[in-house]
C-alpha cells in the first residue's frame, strides 16, 4: 500500500525525537481520533488498547535513548490539539449521546451538537468528505459501514441513532418484507445496528421519491422492521421542507423518526413551519465573486439552446435564473444542480476568463454560485471550513441535509426523551 508521511521533529528535555504521520487508507486515523474526543469519559475504553497500539506505530526514535513514554505523550499532546481546535467541537456539558451514520460532512452532527449531543462514533466511505468532516469537527468518520469490522467499532449506550441512509431498491417479490428481506441494501446496516445496539430513539432522512418507491413497498418494509421486526414506535413519516426553516432552498426530504418501545413514547410531533420565509438574498455573497464562477458566452448559449428544445416539446427541463427575492430549487450532485440554480450578479469588473473557456465571460452577470453559497442554503455557518476543491465541495453540500431543518425535528425528538 503506498503511504504518504508527514513527520515532525520535536524536543523534550533536550532530546530530540521524530514523530511520523502516517496516511493510510484504514479505520486507524478513525480510531485513534474517536479515541482522543472520548478521552475524559468512559467510552475511551472502547478505542483505548488500538489507539495507544497506533500511537507507537506513529512515533519513530531519533535517538536510542529516548525514552518511548516521553514520545508518546508529547504525540499525544499534539493529536489533541488538532482534534480539538476545530470550529465545531463537542460541547463541553453534554446531555445525549449520538452515532453519525453515512455522515457526509457532519449536517447531522452540526445539528445534534447544536442540541447539546456529543458524537460517540460517525462513518463515511467518501475521502473527501472524511477530509472535510476532520476539518470541522477533528474526528476522521470510520470507513464502509457494511463491513462487520467497522460496525465492531460502535460502542454501546449511545442514545440517537442518526443516518441519511442511500435509498436502494429491495427485492420482496413473493415476502413478507421484514428484516430478512432488506439484506443486501443499505439500509440492512441500519437495521442491524439498531438490532444490536438499541438506541433510545433514531432518526433517518431519504429523498422524497423514497414515499413512492417501488410503488410505495420499499417505504412500507423499512417501516414494517422498524415497527415490528425491532420494536419501535414509529410515526407516519414525513416530507419536510427546508425552506420553512430558515433558508431560501426548496428541498424536501422525508423524515423517519422513531422511539424504542419500551421508552412507551406513543405520539410525536413534527416541527411546524417557521412564519418568516428567507429569500436567495440572505445568502448571496456580500462581495464580488471571483470570475471563473460566471458562465461563458458559448456555456450560456447552450443552456438557452438546451431549454427551447425542451420547452417545444412541452417539457419544463432547463436552466433557471433564481432571483435575490426568489428561493432557490434544489442543489443536488450534478452540473444540473448548478445550472438550475444561476443568478445575476452584475457587479464583475473583470471579464477576463481565469479558466480555459470557450468564448468570453458573459455581460449579462449570470454567474453559478459559489460553494459557499451552496453551504448557506443547507444552513451551514460561514465558520464551517471548505477544505476541498469546488467540484468536491458542490458534490458534498448537494449530498448533505439542511441543517435548519434536521435540528428542528431533533429538538422534538430530545424534548420527548427528557434529557
């Protein structure tokens, strides 16, 4: 396997010794982090004998002599800082424990910590979502979640289970739909955590479609395991909205929550829309946005070509111009994320092209916009660290919840728990 090392030299006591980072593509980085945020509390002990076993890996002698405790606490001391001067830490006087499952880059997280939760373990397959999620919050997301020997790293107790789990087809010709028959999709691993770690309460968001699946079976077998096969109260599922919490995107995801039986929880709900609506305008950016984000002249001409072809044939695919008094559709994955969310921005004083484009930068002031635009409309804080390039970073706040949104319908979940 090809390693790439980042080594420091330090001093102690005179002496002089090595420290060597090494990055590699395995849960160790994740345990070794999980273990230092759980440092103070008594879930150290599920990270404790691999995470020491790693420091050692990672502190290489310059002199015979020196002595390995020595090195390894001032390692230690270092991994500490890093994992906690971040933007997002965990609150100091915590009331719940939470997972963060196919995590993305922490909108669950960002959420639940806003609520007063602590993350006890989170996972991630994507590096560069890893890569921002570190950035933020000082934790690397252990890897496939499928594999028993990342599950084997979640530890019990914890309180929430939160996961916005990939919609994936399931194959219940001829079933009853229950657990069994869910094995072989993502959602099987939910499951299966759930079976094995009882959680008070859990929390899953999906796409909207997810209602209509497979002719509503694939909604109607996750909910028949939960209910049934794993014994939680599980209201009716809803689409919620984002823009009835605070930010100007229509984005509408389904809701599932539910509450261990035994807890005898029997009604819940969700959070009513907020009265005050917010426009593109809250987000835009305050300065003038570099020119590589505005479209060529020959990119334009395209989408316009594009939308008339569609549009005599009766159909509304297209490019759109959203307006600062106007909420902005969906951002999702893909160039159509963008090109459905355009704005005029005629504030550019430099029209020469920073990238290879074919034509010229437009005189219209139609320009994409920004990553950090895209991360104000899912409700992240302009404090949250962009660490990647923009095609990462639009492909990550298209795939991530709405922060706003996820909070609210988690503050009613932690109110019914009486923390």
């Amino acid at each position: 396997m090809k390693m790439k090392e980042k080594i420091s030299i330090d001093e102690f006591d005179g002496k002089k010794f090595k420290i060597r980072f090494v990055e590699e593509d395995d849960n160790r980085k994740a345990v070794l982090t999980h273990y230092l945020h759980n440092i103070d509390n008594g879930l150290k002990e599920h990270y404790e004998k691999e995470a020491k076993q790693y420091i050692k890996e990672i502190v290489e002698y310059k002199n015979e002599e020196d002595s390995f405790n020595i090195a390894a606490d001032v390692a230690l001391q270092q991994l500490l800082f890093e994992v906690e001067n971040v933007p997002f830490p965990t609150p100091e006087k915590y009331t719940f424990k939470f997972i963060d499952l196919f995590a993305g880059i922490g909108g669950f997280r960002l959420a639940m910590q806003n609520l007063g939760g602590k993350c006890v373990f989170t996972s991630e397959w994507d590096d560069n979502a890893k890569k921002t999620y570190k950035a933020n919050f000082g934790e690397v997301p252990f890897g496939d979640i499928t594999k028993k020997s990342t599950k084997n790293y979640i530890p019990d107790g914890f309180d929430v289970l939160c996961a916005g789990f990939p919609c994936q087809a399931f194959s219940i010709a001829g079933k009853r739909g229950g657990f069994d028959d869910t094995r072989g999709t993502l959602f099987f691993d939910v499951a299966e955590i759930i079976k094995e770690k009882r959680p008070k309460a859990i929390f899953l968001e999906n796409v909207k479609g997810l209602r209509n699946h497979d002719k509503g079976k694939t909604l109607a077998t996750i909910l028949n395991v939960l209910r049934n096969d794993l014994g939680y109260f599980v209201p009716e599922p809803q689409i919620v909205n984002a823009k009835d919490f605070g930010v100007p995107q229509n984005r509408e995801r389904i809701y599932i929550v539910g509450f261990r039986n035994d807890l005898n929880i029997d009604s819940f709900t969700y959070p009513k829309s907020e009265t005050e609506r917010v426009v593109f305008k809250k987000v835009k950016e305050k300065k003038v946005v570099p020119t590589k984000y505005y479209l060529s002249t020959q990119y334009l001409q395209t989408l316009v070509n594009h939308k008339q072809r569609h549009e005599s044939k009766g159909n509304g695919f297209g490019y759109a111009i959203i307006q600062d008094d106007e909420i902005s559709n969906a951002i999702v994955v893909g160039g159509m994320g963008r090109e459905r969310n355009l704005v005029i921005d005629k504030r550019i004083t430099d029209f020469t092209p920073t990238t290879h484009i074919k034509g010229e930068v437009n005189r219209e002031g139609i320009r994409k916009m920004t990553p950090r635009e895209w991360a104000r409309l899912q409700g992240f804080p302009d404090s949250y660290i962009i660490p990647v390039a923009d095609a990462s970073a639009y492909k990550q706040f298209g795939n991530s919840v709405a922060v706003p949104a996820i909070q609210a319908t988690a503050e009613k979940i932690i109110e019914l728990l009486n923390f």
